[in-house]
C-alpha cells in the first residue's frame, strides 16, 4: 500500500499509519481509498489481529477530499449517476470498517476536517492529541457541498441534532478541547500520546458496535418526525436558513434535509439519502464555483502565485504610513499587528496620535471579548510611532501613501519621502481611483512606485489589488506581494487603470442601482432585490457608506480628465442633485439616500419619493437582479480586454472579496461562465437594446460564445488553477 503503512504491534493491534505521498497534508486521493479498503480486510483476515488503530504520519490527520478533483468532476460531464456509483463506493468502505466485526479506533494527532473527520466518525472509538494548533470539523458546506461520507448521519447519532447542525449548516471548526466536550471524540490526550491511548482502548474494551447500530438505539436530545425537541430545532433552523441563503445556496437546505430524513431511516438507508443530496450538490455548479474561487485560486493568490519569478524574498520590519485617517490607521493596524515597526506620519501630531488610537481601541475591544490582553495591546502599541516628521521615515523598507486623492498632495509628500527613505525603499500608493503611472511621475524612481489599494477596514477586509503602474518593476511587485503576505491578506495583481479593477466595476454596481431610481424604480426593490441576488448591502446603502460627496468628486475627476471621450452615466445627475442641490451626501454627513436617525435605524429618505416618483409600473425583481449581476459581469470583461485585469481567476477573487459579488456564483467570470456564454450574450444583447450600451456585449465575449470556449481551462491543475 502506497498510502497506508500496516504494522502490527506486540499486542495484536494494527497500525495504520496514513501518509499521502506528495502532499503537505492527507486527503482523499483515489488511492488511499482504495489503500484503506485493503486495509480494512486485512484487518478482518487476519485472526491474529484484535483491531486496528487508524493514526497519521503527518502533522494534521486528513485534512479532506482533493478540492481539484471535485472541480474537474463537474466540468467532465460525467453522470450523476456515476458520480452516485462511486461515492457510495467510499460510503461502503467506511460502513464496512464499522460493521467488520472487529474495533477500529481513530488516533487524531492534527487536523481533521471534511472527509478526514468522517473518517474518524466512522471508526469505534476516537482519541485526540489537545494540539491548541489542529482543529476537527465538517467545513464542506463552505464549498457548496454537505459531508457526503457519513457525516450527516453519524454526527447527530453521535451528539445530537441540536448540537451538530450548527458545525453542519456553518462550517464550524471547534479545537480538540471542544470536540471532546461535545461529545466528537470519546479522549482527549497530550500530544503524542494518541496511538498509545487507542491501542489501550483496543486491548481493555475494543467494542465493534457502534451506537446507532445496537437495537433500540435512540438520537442523544431527541430525533423524529413526532419528538418536540427535534420538531423545535428543525422548524428554528428551517427559517434562520432562509434568512441566511436567501435560496441562493443549496448546501445548507441539503444539510438539513439529510439530517431530517436521515433521522427516521435506520443507517444504512440514510447513508443512501445523504449520498442522492451530495451527487445533486455536486453536479450543481453552485459548488464548481466556490471551491474553485474560495478554495483553490485563492489559495493559489495567498501562495503568490503572481510574484515575479527569481526576486529574493523580502520582509517588511519598518513600514511607513502616510496620513493618519481610517485607512492609513488600520494599515497601521494590520502591520503592527504582523510584528512591524510603524511609522504613522500625519499633518500634526494629534491626527497622528488619533490614528494609534484606533487600534487601541480595536485591542481594547478584544481584549473585552478575550481575545488579546492588556501585555500583547502595550507591545503593539509600542510599535506605532506617531509623527509629523519625515525624518522618521529613514530605514522604511516600504511607504504606504493613504493621503487625501489630491494629485498635488500626494506628489508633494512623494518628493518629501523619496529624500529621506533609502535608494532600495518601495514607495506604495493606496489611491483607489488615481492612475498609477500619473502618480509616479512625482517619483525619481518609478520602477519603485506600486499602488497597494486597501479596503475598508482594512482590518476586516480580506483582499489587497496591487496596482502596476508601466513603469513598476519586479522588486516592487515581489516586494508588495510579500507584505501583503506577511500581514495575511489575498492578493490580486491588476494593471493600471481609471479606478483600477475593484473601484471601477464596483461603481458600475452603485451606477445602475442609481440608474434605476432615476427611471421610477422602488427604491426598496433595488435594495431588496440586491441583497437578495448575495451583494452584502444595496447600491443605495453602500453609496452612502463611501459617500456621494466622494463619488460626485471622482465623477468631476473623471470628466475633467477624459474631456470629450467621457460617458456619462444615468446616474450622474442624481448624484450631483444629492451633493449640490440636496446637501445628502452621505453616512458620515448624517443622510444621503437613508435618514440616520440618532439612536434609530436607517431608513430610506422620504424625500425620495418626492424627487424620484415611483413607476406605476414596476419590473419584475428578477429583472433587477439581471441589470445588477449583468452590469458587473459586463465592465470585468471590459477589464480583462484592456488587460487590467489578466486572469480570470483575479477577477474571480477581486470581485468577491473586494467588493461582496455573490460567492455563490464565484465571482463574475465564474457567473458568466455559469449562466452559459450564449446565453449570457443574448440577456446582455436584449439589456443594451433596453437600457443602453453600457450593456453592450465585449467583442471577445461573443468571439468564445460563438466558438463555445470558456474563460477557465478544463481540466483544472495545479500549473493552471489561476495561471
């Protein structure tokens, strides 16, 4: 066996010590599976041996199935009634193992999550190492599918259906300690001791029977179509999972269905209902495109997989920061907190001192909540340095410019830099609108200049697009990427562009929800409907969040600098309306398209219904949804045109984490891809007839739709996950 090494011990035990060749961690190749079928009836042929102890020879257990297989399992076509074939295949081994007659136990020295801790439920007895570093769980329903190796069904036997559908429906990891007060494992040792305990177990009580397999056994807390405990969980679930969905997910109504019906059917039966629910979720493309997204090329952009090849890796240990204000003091913030020195330089002294203050009071908070203390708060602290002296800023290996988007500013503080920071120093701008070549005209050293745009919070906000202006170089591009590393964000690498890639289709989402209110469209539908179709907030909400005040000065920006090949869009004279004529302009001024009511909640401004009447007649909600989705989509294929943007993986990634695109869809090249290209075309052909050419088709779009090509190659590999 190439995965598995079989040893006998001195008392009869068989250990079973997994070890995928070539992978950093276990998972559930094709070959192991078939190594663990042999084992098993090894075990079983062998009188000599009492029972067997699974265990693993890597530091984690097995940390899931291979994601890139999935992938590829729903772009082959190959049937559902295949796929259901050969997952009841592994459903079987696992069955098997518990109905051998013989006792299995789990020694869980690491990590196991998915299909690894559905192998462990599966044994008889389960020991784990409290290695404050591995966690257990069922984190499938973050990839769109459910636990397809019996983990719907031996979980709530194990636990109970109140205390497993929580870990089920969100993915939960809990650390060993809580594992074991759950109830997932039967002994919590130290580490190292794992095989030695369930060896022990073996020899003293090695019971072969699992619970849900003795007669008369019943589900811990209550389960059945008639129990009050288990009718009262199902309906509370049932309704949190449509608030939470919005339909627009399936994994976590297949989660509760298996769960239900398994609950009445005697193991075996279940087994065949959890795999029908996990053959449908995985041929449907709803789990292609978020573990492609999520899980593959993102993992894939946290390994830069876009550093410039042959640069020597770098480490950030003093990093400046350029103005003081929210997004300069939480890129304060996220740095310090990765172990750099920070200079935060300001105008004067108490912007500065008030840029510190937020992640003091960010510490503060965790530290109330238990997840800091008053000692790991003074050592960060102590490594931000307020300042309005450049001088501060010499022996910086990289500057982070967050100053106000003024084209004068931001050239004066890059000349003040540039005459104190050495000659190898990388000096970033976090502009999210201003073109990168323009700004770097400012510098002596453009190969040194890159945009570093952030997000807000920063904090909070997963993804960092690094901007390449022409005349960027490699070590710039190494250098950025590695920090962006080091502080344990995603990034995404874009050209330069107006508004980049992020701010530029962002704004085409905010436009046509903004469009529609000017053509007579409920203001509450555009908004219910966009949170309904997965954007986090509605293009009404979330122009008030970044301020209309901010989008009417980039729009003059814009129009200033383009002249006469400007476009104007249908939203640009109510935006004007808000900030000239309303004096609304936004959030932070205390109203924009929402009153803010001090000590209330946010509601749409009546005045709304006055300036903008509604429609007597309204468009259908899936309507909307089109116009917003299709938008986006649209102007992504405009960016991978102009070659802002050069992967549609990045775009993918960018769109989701950047600005909130629905997951479900895996981003706006994976939505197109899902709807059909031809398809696609021809909704995006009948929008631009009826609402303008902002919806016209990208030639290259209707050039793959005509040749029936997609933007991702199929198979799917390492080499081209996001190449």
């Amino acid at each position: 066996m190439k995965t598995i090494d079989y040893k006998v011990n001195k008392d009869g035990v068989a250990v079973l010590t997994i070890d995928v060749k070539d992978r950093s961690m276990n998972v559930l190749t094709p070959e192991f599976v078939g190594d663990l079928q042999t084992a098993i009836e090894k075990v079983v042929a062998d009188d000599a041996v009492k029972g067997a102890v699974l265990t693993s020879g890597k530091s984690s257990f097995i940390a899931g199935a291979d994601l890139m297989s999935v992938v590829n399992t729903y772009a082959s076509g190959v049937s559902a009634q295949e796929i259901y074939k050969n997952w009841g295949g592994f459903q079987g081994i696992l069955r098997r193992m518990e109905t051998c007659g013989k006792p299995f136990a789990a020694a869980i020295n690491g990590t196991a999550l998915g299909g690894g801790n559905e192998v462990a439920l599966a044994c008889h007895y389960r020991v784990v190492g409290n290695n404050p570093k591995a966690v257990l769980g069922q984190p499938e329903v973050l990839i769109g599918l459910l636990p397809g190796a019996g983990g719907t069904q031996r979980l709530p036997r194990l636990i109970g259906m109140e205390k497993s559908l929580p870990l089920l429906l969100q993915g939960t990891h809990v650390s060993p300690e809580k594992a074991f007060e759950l109830g997932m494992v039967n002994e919590l040792v130290d580490p190292g001791k794992e095989v030695e305990a369930a060896c022990r177990w073996i020899i003293e009580k090695g019971d072969p029977v699992q619970p849900w397999d003795v007669k008369g056994f019943r589900f811990p807390g209550g389960a059945g179509l008639m129990h009050p405990s288990s009718i009262q969980t199902l309906m509370v679930g049932t309704a949190l999972l449509q608030k939470t969905t919005n339909h627009n997910y399936p994994a976590p109504i297949a989660i509760m269905s298996c769960v239900y019906e398994g609950s009445v059917l005697p193991m075996d039966k279940a087994l065949q209902v959890e795999s029908k629910y996990f053959v449908s979720l995985l041929v449907d493309p709803v789990s292609r495109n978020m573990i492609r997204t999520l899980f593959i090329n993102k993992g894939a952009a946290d390994k830069l997989v876009r550093r410039p090849k042959g640069v020597e890796k770098s480490k950030v240990t003093k990093l400046g920061v350029l103005g003081a204000g929210m997004m300069g003091a939480g890129v304060a913030y996220v740095s310090a907190l990765a172990g750099m020195d920070v200079i935060l330089l300001d105008t004067d002294l108490e912007k500065a001192e008030f840029g510190k203050d937020y992640s003091r009071k960010l510490l503060k908070k965790a530290i109330s909540r238990g997840r800091s203390t008053e000692e790991k708060m003074e050592a960060l602290l102590g490594r931000i340095k307020p300042t309005t002296d450049f001088a501060d800023l010499a022996g910086c290996e990289l500057i982070i410019e967050a100053v106000f988007e003024d084209r004068k500013i931001k050239a004066d503080v890059t000349a003040k830099v540039e005459a104190v920071i050495s000659k190898d120093a990388i000096f970033a701008s976090n502009t999210s609108t201003l073109p990168i070549t323009g700004l770097a005209e400012a510098s002596k050293r453009p190969e040194q200049f890159i945009g570093i745009h952030f997000f807000s919070p920063v904090d909070k906000m997963p993804l960092v697009e690094v901007i390449l202006g022409k005349k960027t170089g490699d070590v710039a591009i190494a250098t950025a990427l590695d920090y962006i590393q080091q502080i344990r964000k995603t990034p995404i690498v874009v050209n330069d562009s107006r508004g980049f890639y992020t701010s530029r289709v962002f704004s085409v989402f905010t436009r046509e929800g903004i469009a529609m209110l000017s053509e007579g469209v409920s203001p509450a539908l555009i908004e219910n409907v966009a949170k309904f179709a997965g954007m986090p907030v509605g293009p009404l909400a979330v122009t008030d969040e970044v301020s209309q005040e901010l989008s009417y000065h980039v729009g003059m920006q814009t129009r200033k600098d383009l002249g006469d090949s400007y476009e104007v869009s249908p939203a640009e004279e109510v935006i004007r309306k808000f900030v000239e004529d309303f004096d609304r302009r936004g959030k932070r001024f205390g109203k924009g398209f929402y009153d803010y009511p001090e000590g209330g909640k946010k509601h749409l401004w009546p005045g709304l219904a006055e300036h903008f009447p509604v429609a007597a007649e309204q468009p259908d909600p899936e309507e909307v949804k089109t116009r917003l989705l299709y938008a986006q989509a649209i102007e992504s294929v405009r960016c991978m045109d102009e070659n802002v943007v050069t992967d549609p993986a990045d775009a993918d990634i960018g769109s989701i984490f950047g600005w909130g695109f629905p997951p479900y869809t895996g981003g706006v090249i994976s939505f197109i891809e899902t709807v059909g290209l031809k398809k696609f075309v021809a909704e995006a052909d009948r929008l631009a007839k009826q609402y303008g050419p902002r919806f016209d088709v990208p030639a290259s779009l209707r050039k793959k739709a005509e040749k029936g090509e997609t933007y991702y190659p199929y198979p799917l590999t390492a080499t081209n996950e996001a190449a």
